[in-house]
C-alpha cells in the first residue's frame, strides 16, 4: 500500500480534476497501474515519457499521468506518436488504445507502424466493445455475442490483434489480461524496453456495456472468466488446435530482433550527405 | 509580401512545387510526412531527397490522415513540420486540421488544387477548395489560408505559411493551383540569410508555472515542447487554461473566444494582397492564384486602350481581406472577380461590397485557365 501511495503522489497528476471518467471495476485502472509500475521500474523520466492514445475510454488514460500527454484523434494516435518519435528519437513514446481505436479506424496506421518497426509501444485494451459510445460491436466482439448495435447477435468475425501484429511484423507482441495482473507488469515493461515496435494486446472487460448485455455478470465475474480462458503460450504449444477453441493465449507471442525505423533512416541521411554506405558496394 | 530587389542569391529556373519546397526548407521545416498525389508529388520528391541531407526527417504515410497526424505530432516534439496533398488527401486531413486548430499546433498543409470533386480532374486546374480550406474541418474555427500566383511567390508564401504557423500556433493552409504548382520560371531565390523567420515563443516560467493554455495580451500562450520539461496535456477535447477537458461554459466560452481573438487581433500582419494600378481604378478585378496573372495581362492591355482598369490579387484568402476589398469597393464602379470554380470568392466580395460596386462574376469550371481575353472583355464591357 505504501509502494502505491508512491506511485500515485509521484505519477499522477495532482491538478487534474478527478474523479476518473471510467466505471468502477474498469479493468483500465488496472492497466493504468500497470504502466505506472513498469515506468517505474525502469527509472524513465517523466519529462522523457510522452503518452499517447486515441478516443474511447482507454483513450482518456493519458490525462491523469503526469508525462507529457497527447489525446488525439479516434484511431490516429500511432500516427501522432509516429511524428513525436521522429523529431524527437530520445523520447520514449507510448501508445494506449482501445480495440476499436486501433483494429477498426486506426487498423491501417496499426499495422503499417509494425511493418516499419517505429520504436513505439502500443498497449491495446480489448474490451471487444466500444465502451465509450455505449456497448457498440467492435472488431474484436466474438462471433455470436450481443451488442447494442448487434442486438441480434454479432455474425462477424472477430481480429485477433496480437496474431494481427506479429503477422504485420511487430517485433514484440504479447498478450495479457487484467486478472494476470502480474503478467501483464512483465509485458508492459518487455514490450518497453524493446526496441522497435511493441504490441501489449490487455483483455478487459467492459462489465457495464458487453457484460450486462451478454448477462456476464459483474466486473468479478467477467475477470474470473479472463482466469479460466486464459492459456499461457507455454501451455498451448502442447494443446492440439480443438483444445484451443475459445481459449485466450497470454504471454509472450512473439519477440524477435529487427532495426527499427530510425537506425534504418540514418542510412537515408548518411546516403543523402554521399556516403557510400558498406552494403552499397 | 517583402520583395527582394538586390540581385543577391540564387537563380534558377523552378517549378512552383520545387519552390515550396525550397520555401520550407528556408522556413525551417525539418519534418515532412505525406502520401501521393497529382499535382503535388513534387513537393515530396524534393523533400524527400533535401530533407535528410539536412538532418530532417521526411515519410511516406499510409495515407494523408496519418501523414496530418505525423506533422502535428512532429511539431509537438519541437520540428517544424508540413504535407502536401491535392483534393481528395485534402478531404482526409481535415479531422486532424481540426485537431491542430484546437490544439493549437503550427504546421504547414500545402494543397496543389486539382479540379473536383471527388477523383475529379487530377491533372487540370481548379480553385475550387477556397470554401473547403476555410470550413473543411467540423466545428467553429478560425483558420488561415495563403495563396500563390507565381513560383518566386510559392517560395515567399510558403516562407510566410510557418512564419504565420509558428506567431500564432495554428495551421497554415497554402492552396495553389494546378498551373502555379507546375509552371516553371526563372526565378531568384534569397540567400538564406535574408529570409525571415519566425520560431514559435516557448515558455521560460519555472516548469511549475506553467500554464499551458493561458490567455496573454497577443491570444497565443508561448509553446511547451515535448520533452523540454515543460510537461502538460494535449487534447482535441474543449480544455480549460491546463489543457485538460472542460465542459463548463464559464471555460469553454473564453477558450473559443480566444482562438478567434489570436487571429482576428491580427489581421493586419495575416491579410497580405497586391495591388496593381489599382489607386485610380474604375474597374477592379479581384484575383489570386494563376487568375491573377491572367488578370494583370487584361489590366495591362485595358490600361493601353484608356480603361482605368486596376488589380488587387488576394494572397491572403481567409481571413477575408474585408478592409482592403471595401476600400476598392467605395472607390470602383465595378469590381470583377474571376475564379476557376463556380463562384466561391465572389460570395465573399459581394458581402463585403454591400452594394457600393457592380460586382461582375466570371468562372470557368472546363479545367482550363481563365484568359487574359476573358477577363479584358469584361473589362470592356465594364467600361462601356
Ligand atoms: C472519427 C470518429 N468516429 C467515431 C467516434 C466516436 N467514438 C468515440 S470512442 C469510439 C469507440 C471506442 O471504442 P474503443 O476504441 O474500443 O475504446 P473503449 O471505449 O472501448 O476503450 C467511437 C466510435 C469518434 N470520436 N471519432
Ligand atoms: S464503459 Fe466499459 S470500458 Fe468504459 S469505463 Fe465503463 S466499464 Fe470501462
Ligand atoms: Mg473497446
């Protein structure tokens, strides 16, 4: 208790006016904490820190953290954070999203930030609903289920978007719940120390939107379930594809080593300025 | 618009897109993110060879959506940033010219004007944007917007585009058309010593003390960049002085009525026009882009036959340069206003005209330039 008492004087914002915009039992608070820990850990300082995120509820997260903080556009926020690291590479820039945010309108900017390895972090709450607009489908609502917009249940498929990031070439990507509290601290800071583009997929509950209208139950129930879906990757890799049906893998799903982005561009300058790099001989 | 008369500098022969490159390099531009597109590729590919020889940065987006939102996070990190684009890139970036306007963040957006709408005309010319540059982005917002007629005048508006962009903490719209942004002259460009430029104030109070969104006697608070230590919040939401999100009208209305008051305050910096033979004019032509060109050959050739023919070219096209167009409305019969769209500028004249003058319209919407032939026959019967 103390420790946290700790983390909220020294990284949350004292002038901002709380309460908090989320419904109590949000599992965002529980990422919140995460990040905090993980930031904590590695000793960044705030001025260094620059928190990114898009529109929803998972989007409000940057305000009450004392960084430097950028609520964009619903969808836009890699692209933002795309800027901020390019002008400042000393920076570290971290994303957070909702599944919304980042698989449907911010799809493309998703994937095509992979695909370039931008040294960013994108932390993604996937409550498979948008819980901000009040209980809309998403990309990541199952097969099946309701929602205020799919009343006579959802017909689509839903993205897996950590399998969506390591196909798009992410170079970290790994996959929590809020319940794995635990777990998911070790990701957030894997996924921040690792250079290039790194994906923290967090499933979440929306308790108060998806949750009622699938009769889930409360916030408790919802993360129990997180509990008893939940595979580690170690697990899976044992499990014949059938066993898996319906289940979530957490862990570590990909993490493998790339130049990122910026290392790439000084090739572009030194050759601008004539130099004949090695590998053009 | 600031001439240069000694013969000092560079001179070469450039295209208008190659000169608004060169205009925001002059500027400081050190970050450029865009997307494809006729007539303004070239802007890129120039960008994209000078811009690391420099040490800046220039990327291909996915789109013109994420290239806004690159040069304005680009720019919240402290680099002065632009894109270019043409018609439908134009239409994408617009939430995020909103975001920039709210949050108050210079950048540059450079559309080369194609005829539209939709795919439209990808290789002809059109002013047909006017009214999309001013009220493109949802919501109630100032904005500003600049307009070249000639290739030496992209490189000076793009030059004026930052420095407006950094003075006042806004975007900065330069609409060119097809014709300006591909014709090529031969032009002096200034060494870069003699261009003005403009940085945006940043804080100097303790970092405790600051407060980022704090009205001043000049409506724009000095800047805090990322990573200088001055950490605060940035948000597209309506905010209250610290950046955070308000919904208190005793906070919202102050905040709106300033991002009005740090343009309307100064007009007269933002509204830049030239005027030709225009003192003792009778008929009066209103232009910008290559019209304006076309405009000062009817002039020239009325004035031969004895028309007290005159002409104001617009530079700045919002805010509408409402006191310099009344004044040659009080003192003109007639003022005629030639565009390639159906009549977007004209509206504007009329407004402000109020009935003093006969205002005479003349558009062409067939991808083609209006003629100086065009404009002198209606010059002539004008003067009949
Ligand atoms: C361009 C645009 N379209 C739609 C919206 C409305 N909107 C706000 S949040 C949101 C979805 C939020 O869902 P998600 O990204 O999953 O975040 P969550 O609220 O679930 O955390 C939508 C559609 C918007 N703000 N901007
Ligand atoms: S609406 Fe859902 S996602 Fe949003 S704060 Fe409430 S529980 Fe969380
Ligand atoms: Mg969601």
């Amino acid at each position: 208790m103390k420790e946290s008492g700790r983390l909220i004087y020294k990284y949350l914002r004292h002038d901002k006016k709380f309460p908090h915009v989320w419904c109590p039992g949000c599992g965002i608070g529980i990422l919140l904490g995460g990040l905090i820990r993980a930031i904590d850990r590695l000793g960044y300082e705030k001025d260094e820190v620059v928190l990114v995120s898009g529109i929803g509820c998972t989007g409000r997260l940057p305000v009450y953290v004392d960084f430097n903080t950028l609520h964009t556009t619903h969808g836009r926020a890699v692209t933002f954070a795309t800027g901020v690291k390019l002008a400042n590479p000393n920076l570290k820039v971290i994303v957070v999203m909702g599944d919304g945010d980042a698989v449907a309108i911010g799809g493309n900017h998703f994937i095509h930030a992979a695909r370039r390895n931008i040294d960013l972090t994108a932390i993604i709450m996937n409550n498979a609903v948008y819980g901000m607009t009040g209980g809309q489908t998403s990309p990541t609502t199952p097969y099946g289920m309701k929602t205020t917009t799919a009343v006579y249940r959802n017909v689509e498929h839903a993205f897996r978007i950590s399998e969506l990031a390591v196909t798009a070439g992410a170079v970290f990507v790994g996959r929590g719940t809020v319940y794995h509290a635990r777990l998911l601290d070790q990701l957030i800071e894997k996924a921040l120390v690792k250079p290039g583009f790194g994906v923290v997929e967090v499933v979440g509950h929306c308790h108060t939107q998806y949750g009622k209208l699938n009769r889930l139950g409360s916030a408790v129930d919802m993360m129990r379930m997180q509990k008893g879906d939940a595979v580690t990757v170690e697990k899976a890799s044992k499990l014949a594809p059938e066993a898996l049906e319906g289940k979530v893998i957490i862990g570590v799903l990909m993490d493998k080593e790339l130049p990122v982005y910026q290392e790439q561009y000084e090739k572009v300058r030194a050759r601008a300025k004539g130099t004949v790099l090695v590998e053009d001989q | 618009m600031e001439a240069v008369t000694e013969k000092r500098g560079r001179e070469i022969l450039l295209q208008g897109n190659e000169a608004v490159a060169e205009g925001a390099l002059a500027a400081g531009c050190r970050f450029f993110a865009g997307y494809p597109i006729t007539p303004a590729t070239e802007i890129s590919e120039v960008l994209s060879v000078k811009l690391p020889e420099l040490d800046g940065t220039f990327i291909q987006m996915e789109d013109e959506i994420a290239s806004m939102g690159a040069i304005i996070g680009a720019s919240l990190a402290g680099v002065k940033s632009m894109t270019a684009t043409s018609g439908p890139g134009f239409s994408l970036m617009q939430e995020n010219i909103g975001f920039a306007c709210m949050a108050e963040v210079p950048c540059v957006v450079v559309n080369v004007m194609r005829g539209g709408p939709s795919t439209g005309l990808p290789t002809f010319p059109s002013q047909g944007d006017v009214m999309q540059a001013r009220w493109g982005t949802h919501g109630d917002h100032p904005i500003v917007v600049l307009t070249p007629a000639t290739v030496r005048g992209c490189f000076d508006i793009t030059v004026m585009a930052f420095n407006f962009s950094e003075k006042y903490r806004t975007p900065v719209i330069v609409l060119i058309d097809e014709v300006v942004g591909h014709m090529r002259e031969k032009i002096l460009l200034p060494p870069t010593e003699e261009v003005r430029v403009f940085d945006r104030i940043q804080p100097t109070v303790p970092p405790e003390w600051y407060i980022p969104y704090e009205d001043n006697a000049t409506g724009v608070p000095p800047m805090g960049i990322f990573g200088s230590g001055y950490r605060y919040h940035v948000t597209g939401l309506t905010h209250d002085v610290r950046g955070f999100p308000t919904q208190r009208p005793d906070e919202i209305d102050p905040f709106m009525r300033r991002l009005f008051r740090k343009i309307v305050q100064h007009f007269g910096d933002l509204q830049v026009g030239e005027a030709f033979l225009i003192e003792d004019a009778q008929i009066a032509v209103i232009a910008y882009g290559a019209v304006a060109r076309s405009a000062k050959r009817a002039v020239k050739e009325a004035r031969a036959r004895g028309i007290r023919a005159g002409l104001f070219q617009l530079v700045t096209l919002w805010p509408f340069m409402r006191k310099a167009v009344e004044g040659i409305a009080s003192q003109a019969r007639v003022l005629i206003v030639p565009e390639m769209n159906l009549g977007q500028i004209s509206r504007e004249v009329k407004r402000v005209n109020e009935g003093k003058a006969s205002v005479v319209t003349l558009n062409r919407v067939d991808g083609d330039l209006i003629t100086p032939d065009e404009i002198l026959e209606k010059i002539m019967e004008a003067s009949r």
